[in-house]
C-alpha cells in the first residue's frame, strides 16, 4: 500500500491499513483455538434445547447443528480468502463490491448485530457472576425486579459488573485476545469431559434423553411435521455464526498462509459444535436423573454442585464467556465503526462504541422466550446478513476472480468509487435480497401487529439466510456482468 494515501485519504487509518508480513502471525493451530474458543459458549450449549423442545430427538438435535455449522464454513471459508490474501479486514473487502461510501451500510449492518451479541453474551456473564453470589451468600440476592428495568438491582450490577471485566481487553487490543483464545482452548475440552465424568458419576449413567424417539416420529405429538420445523431451525443455527461468516476477514488478515487459516477453520467449527451438542444432551439428559427435570442451563447446573465444584465450574464459565465475546462480537464492529469514519473512530474507539451500544440494549429482553431467541432473533439478522455475504462471494470470485487493487480501496476518487461512492447494483441486489423476508419477519416478531401474513411468505421466512444470500448473489452478478473493473493488484500474495 502506498504511504501517500494516509495522510489525504477519509478511507485510511492504522487499524484498517493492510497487515504487514510481521503481523501476520497467525498459524493454523491459532484459528482452531479461536473456533475452539468461540464454540464452547452458553448460547452454542443451549441450542440443542430449543431443538428438542421443537419435537426433535437427540440425534437429530445434533445433527442438524453439525449440518448447520458445515454449510456456514462454507462462505466462512471463502470470505477469509481475501482476508489473508490482502491483509484487508471485512469493512474494507466491503468497498469492492457496495463502493467505497456504500460499504458503510453492510458494516454498520454487521456491527449492529454483534452489538446485540455482545450484549446477550455480557448478561450471560452477569448472570453467571449472580447466581455465584447466590450459591456464595446461601439465598437469591437482589429482591424484586425494578419496573422499566425488568430484572433487579442486584442482577444489574452483576452485569454492569462482567460488562467492566471484558473492558481490559477492549484496551488491549486483538493480540490479547489471541492469547485469551490459545491458552484457554485446551482447558474448556478438558472441562467438558470433567463434565461429562462428574454427571455420569452422580447420575449413575448418562440418563435416557438420547433415547428418547422424535416428536416426528409415527404416532408422535408432531407426526409428519419434521420439514416444518427443520428448515427453520436449520436457518436459525445457520444464523448463529452469520455474523462471522462476513467478518472473519478481520481475522484471516492476519494468516500466515490461506492453509493455515482453511485448516484451522474447518478443524475448529463444525465438528465442534456438533460434539458440544451431543455433550449439552448428555449432561440435560443426567440432570433429568439427578433434578427430576431437564436443565439446558449450565449455570443453572453449576448452581447445583456443591463445595468448590461449584466455584470452580462458574470462573470457567466466565473466563468461557469472555474469551467467546470477545473474538465473536467486539473484533469485528470494532473495525466496522472504525470504518464509518477512519479519521475519528480507531479500533479501540469502536471497541467502546459497540460495548456501549450493548448496554443500552437490554439483552434480557431479547432473550425472555425461546421462540423470541430463534425465530425473530436468530432468522431474523441472518436475513440481512445472507444477502451480504451473497454479494461479497459473488463480487470477489465471480466478478473480480479474486483480483483486488488494494491502494484504490481507500482512494474515496478511484476505482471503487462508483457513483459518489455508492455501488447501486451492490444496494439494489442487498434490497432484492431483504425485502422477501421482511413479512415473514414482521409476522415473528409482532404477531399481534402483523397477523394476515400470507403463509407464502411466511415459509420464506423459514429460509432467510438462503433466500437472501441466493437472490443477492444473483441479482449482483447479473447487474455487473460486463462492468469494467479493476484489475490491477496492488498486493503482494501471501
């Protein structure tokens, strides 16, 4: 990249400068740890149970994890591509295909979400650091919930309170959350199988949840129903890394090599949540034994154990939780925020602005029923962010074939300027790719409001993430077939 362009351009700061050969540090084992790092989280551990609760059996519970998990490495995988290969992160790759103006929509789209992430995951934090109070004092602490708040003092300071500890490596930088992710990988698989050792061990065997047939099944509550409640669900655990899949160039920029960063990717996702799964059936499947109930809750679990077992297993789940967010939800609309206005915003700045948005968002509300959590929530963004990703892999391998001219990426005056900065194929396809979704979406999430939905639209719905990143994707690629582009790489390949 040329030095010229710091100093005149609105596009450039350090943060969103390409990598350098001494950043790019990152090997293979790295990228497992992440995904490793990232999998092994409260909200991944519970997804098995808004499965079951649907009608599923165990296994099918699990498989459709996996199946999920398979499908979204795919755009993972080919998003990260441009990442290692230009250094760029996912807020710069953006100004190839919606101009250099326009790619603040999708960044400020993406950042948005994670800011809701980050947010659900901070209160699962506060949670945890409450119910060890709790266990800690020997009675529920904090008294009644206070009105406009809907949950109790008590219960707002311990979120305040995980909120603050996640602050230090806000300041510290994406490094420090490297470490976080390397060192404590290892210890959540050990912890996992301890798990498993003590449920067997108390329960005497892991309880007849596996066992137990589908809802689905012939003579069954929910006979013939299954397609009904697969696709959805498929779109809803396919949405639940959506938000990685368009960012994970803010990651891959630092790879050693493209193996380093496919490898350690495809090691550390699917099979992982799909294990971590089966581990959440076979630990509810226990509790069922030991409680007389199901409890998809590990904190609720952790609760329960006695002596230092019980401090032990909560401090694992914090560090847990810290280490997810902040890989998962703070890298990138850290950079998505720095990229709305370089000149102001630097990365750290953006790690304040998204930990601040978190706060005001009221995370608990968004959680307070399952089927808010997955059909409007889960499905709901993944309908926003399949069009993008639709049209970031189509414009990189279809339209470009990979060739990105890095300097005229912060150029507001060159070739990725389009008309004042705005890509309109790049918007129109992103609209195209929307607006079939939004009934089905306003029908979940206001039913009272939006009742007469046509049930048409409502089984679209069921498959936002495909139906956007498909009629994104194609519409992109028919508007810009036999534009000129430029073609000239201003990069070293690495």
């Amino acid at each position: 990249m040329n030095n010229d362009l710091s100093g005149s351009s609105q596009l450039w700061n350090e943060d969103l400068a390409p990598t350098t050969a001494a950043q790019r540090t990152w090997r293979w084992y790295h990228f497992a740890a992440l995904w490793i790092g990232m999998v092994m989280c409260i909200p991944a551990y519970t997804l098995s149970a808004s499965l079951i609760e649907a009608g599923m059996s165990a296994e099918q519970a699990v498989w459709t994890v996996f199946l999920a998990n398979a499908i979204v490495l795919l755009p993972m995988l080919a998003i990260g591509h441009a990442g290692t290969k230009y250094g760029i992160p996912y807020a710069v790759l953006a100004r190839a295909s919606f101009g250099t103006s326009g790619a603040r929509l999708p960044a400020l789209l993406r950042a948005i979400v994670a800011c809701g992430w980050y947010g659900i995951q901070t209160w699962f934090g506060g949670s945890m650091i409450y119910t060890l109070l709790g266990v800690m004092t020997g009675a529920p602490i904090g008294g009644e919930p206070i009105g406009w708040l809907g949950i109790n003092g008590a219960q707002f300071l311990c979120f305040l309170a995980f909120w603050a500890i996640q602050f230090y490596f806000v300041v510290h930088g994406i490094d420090s959350i490297r470490r976080l992710e390397t060192y404590t990988a290892p210890a959540k698989i050990v912890i996992c199988f301890v798990l498993l050792w003590w449920v067997y061990e108390k329960a005497g065997g892991f309880g007849t949840l596996w066992s137990q047939p589908s809802q689905f099944a012939p003579g069954g509550a929910k006979a013939g129903q299954f397609w009904q409640t697969f696709w959805p669900s498929l779109t809803a655990m396919v949405g639940f890394w959506a938000t990685l899949a368009l960012n994970i160039p803010d990651f891959t920029r630092f790879a050693k090599s493209q193996r380093d960063q496919i490898v350690g990717q495809s090691i550390g996702l699917p099979a992982p949540m799909g294990l971590l799964a089966a581990m959440a059936v076979i630990v509810t499947s226990a509790t069922v034994v030991l409680y007389g109930k199901a409890l998809w809750d590990p904190v609720d679990v952790a609760s329960r154990m006695t002596g230092a077992a019980v401090l032990i297993a909560l401090i694992v789940l914090l560090v847990d939780t810290v280490s997810v967010n902040l890989a998962a939800n703070l890298v990138g609309p850290a950079y998505d925020f720095s990229a709305l206005s370089p000149r102001r915003i630097s990365y750290r700045t953006g790690g304040y602005i998204t930990a601040g948005i978190a706060l005001a968002m009221m995370p608990w509300k968004i959680l307070e029923t399952t089927h808010g959590y997955v059909f409007t929530w889960l499905i709901g963004y993944s309908a926003l962010l399949g069009p993008i990703a639709g049209i970031l892999i189509v414009d990189y391998y279809l339209v470009r074939k990979t060739e990105l001219n890095v300097d005229e990426l912060y150029r507001g005056d060159g070739a990725y300027a389009y008309r004042n900065g705005w890509n309109m194929a790049a918007v129109i396809a992103f609209v195209i790719g929307v607006l079939p979704n939004l009934p089905g979406f306003l029908n979940a999430a206001f039913p009272d409001a939006f009742p007469g939905v046509d049930s048409s639209f409502k089984t679209i719905y069921t498959y936002a993430w495909f139906v956007g990143l498909m009629l994104s994707g194609v519409t992109y690629g028919v508007m810009m077939k036999n534009k000129a582009v430029p073609q000239v790489r201003a990069a070293t390949q690495h």
